[in-house]
C-alpha cells in the first residue's frame, strides 16, 4: 500500500513542534528507556503510551516510512487517518472522511471504556475499529451494533530487546511476585498465605508505583510473577513477565462490572499454556501449588513472545488491518 498513515493522538496540527517518528526512538526515548515515561515522554506519546510507542517503534523496525504521527501542518495528513488518542482528533478525523480529505479512519483502542460512552464511536464513517482482544470485540459489538463487522483484534507488541532477563540471574524456583491492581484484599490476603505456607518468598508490587526498571529488576530475581486485576483489555504488564521469562498465575473472575452492568471478560487474553495458568479463587490458587504447576521447566514465556508479541509482529499485524480495507 502507497498510501501514507497518519497517526494522531491529539487533533492536528500540532502546533508545539512536529512529532518526527523517525528521530525518537533513536534520540530521546532510546536514551531514557527504563525509566518512568516524564511528562514530557507522555506528551510525545500520546493516548495510551505503551500502545503509541508500540505502533511507531514496531513501524520503524520493519522498516515501513510511509506513515507520520501528529503531523505539524494539515497538508500532511495521509490518506488513512489512526486515531490512537482523543476524542476531538477523533471528531475531528470523522470530519475529514465525510469531506473526501481522507480515505480510511481506523480508530482505537483506547477511546473510551464502553463504545456508547461517545455517540462518534459509531460513526458510520470509521472504517475499522480496534481492540485487543475477543473479549472486547464480542463486548463492542453487543453493546454497539453499528461497530459489527468493524471490529479487528491488534495485540500491542513490547520491546523485547528491553525485556528480556539477565543471563548471569540465578534465580532460587521460591521467590514469587504479587501484582496487585484491583482485587478484593480478603482473596489477595488468602492467596498470600498460601503462597508463603507453600514455602515461597513473596515480593508484592502494587501498580503505578514502580519504574520500568524497577519491574523489570524484580522480574529478574522471581520465578512466577502472580497478577490480580478484574479485567485486562490486553494486560501489558504481563507480556513484559513473558519477555523476561516469568510465567504468570493470573486471577481471573470472568466477570467485570461496570455502572452497574456485568459484562464477560478476561485478565489475560493472551495467556496460553506456555505462559502460565489462570485462578478464579483462593482454593484453585492452591490447587496450582498441589498440581505442581509452579515449576519453571513446565513454561515457555520468552519464547512464546518473541513469536508473537513484539513491535515488529504487532505492526505487521496493524498493516494487515489497514491493507484489509
């Protein structure tokens, strides 16, 4: 395809400076990777930074250039419009199809919660809406039926090269990671004893408060990181585990409530046999312990990974999208 992607986390032009994906990755966040992203990296990604670094990083490693992020000026929007952040550069994208100044608007995934929080999330005009995973596909459409036969699944890559774990590690087969993000501190507590009784050390982490460093360093000293959150559109935090080679043990309650509805759902989408086991309750937790599923040799994160969820697949996986339309 010849048609040049324009990728848009704000609505344009941006009039502070041109976002150039060519020179980030290789100048400012190359340099201060591993650190919590500053106010001034997640200015630069826009939207969800994990999903916008994912798109342009994973765009420069296959070596596509058709494509620029919040261009400066209107004359250099492309012909297909990627709306990753905003609902006024989503309006404002909408605008620009019905006028005949583009030809695709694909948009997503992460413009809202629910698909009728913004009545422009039906727009007839979007070509292609995206999602993480089957969970929220089923979920969009249900919810919006104007989205049916809209919908595609685009996992977000990471940067394997970043997560990947030290080779001289020794690692003791007892040490596990508790990240916490939203769960009911009677179970959490329940799952913590166990663990403890079972003869492990139990480091707890609790989300937003740690540096890409800082996860990273203790994924390298644990054997199995243990994640409770309700639900996970994708879950990046676990995929980051799998680069490291840490397989995950995943509460997952299948249901995720929300202004007062109950809708099906998933902590880990993309959990598999490779990279761990999913629990729903204190009992099935211990059963993981009783059933020998906490032994390393039984796992193959990093490999599952690099197979499936690096920058580079998640773009090719994007264009595929695109070229569909």
């Amino acid at each position: 395809m010849s048609e040049k992607i324009t990728i848009l986390s704000g609505k344009a032009p941006y009039y502070y400076y041109e976002r150039r994906a060519k020179i980030f990755y290789k100048t400012f966040l190359k340099k201060f990777r591993g650190y919590n992203p500053s106010p001034g990296e997640l200015a630069m990604y826009g939207g969800h930074y994990g999903v916008t670094r994912s798109i342009i990083e994973g765009l420069q490693k296959i070596g596509y250039t058709n494509f620029n992020y919040n261009p400066s000026s209107l004359s250099k929007i492309g012909d297909t419009v990627l709306v990753v952040g905003g609902i006024p550069a989503l309006q404002q994208a909408i605008k620009w199809k019905r006028s005949g100044k583009i030809k695709q608007l694909i948009a997503g995934p992460n413009l809202c919660i629910l698909p009728t929080d913004y009545i422009e999330i039906s727009a007839p005009e979007i070509n292609t809406y995206i999602v993480h995973a089957d969970w929220n596909v089923e979920q969009y459409e249900n919810l919006c039926p104007a989205l049916k036969g809209k919908m595609a699944k685009w996992p977000v890559g990471i940067d394997i090269n970043y997560w990947k774990p030290q080779e001289d590690q020794l690692k003791t087969g007892k040490k596990i990671l508790f990240y916490k993000k939203n769960v009911e501190e009677y179970l959490y507590n329940e799952c913590l004893t166990i663990a403890k009784k079972n003869g492990f050390e139990v480091i707890e982490l609790i989300r937003g408060g740690y540096s890409f460093d800082q996860y990273k360093n203790l994924l390298n000293e644990v054997d199995f990181l243990i994640h409770f959150a309700n639900s996970e559109s994708q879950g990046i935090s676990l995929a980051e585990a799998w680069g490291m080679n840490v397989p995950t043990m995943v509460f997952n309650p299948g249901i995720w409530s929300y202004k007062g509805y109950n809708f099906p759902c998933s902590s880990a989408p993309l959990l598999t046999d490779n990279t761990g086991h999913f629990f729903n309750d204190s009992r099935a937790f211990e059963g993981l312990f009783q059933t020998n599923k906490f032994s390393s040799e039984l796992y193959a994160p990093r490999q599952w990974t690099t197979e499936n969820l690096t920058d580079e697949r998640s773009a090719a996986i994007l264009l595929n999208i695109i070229n569909a339309k």
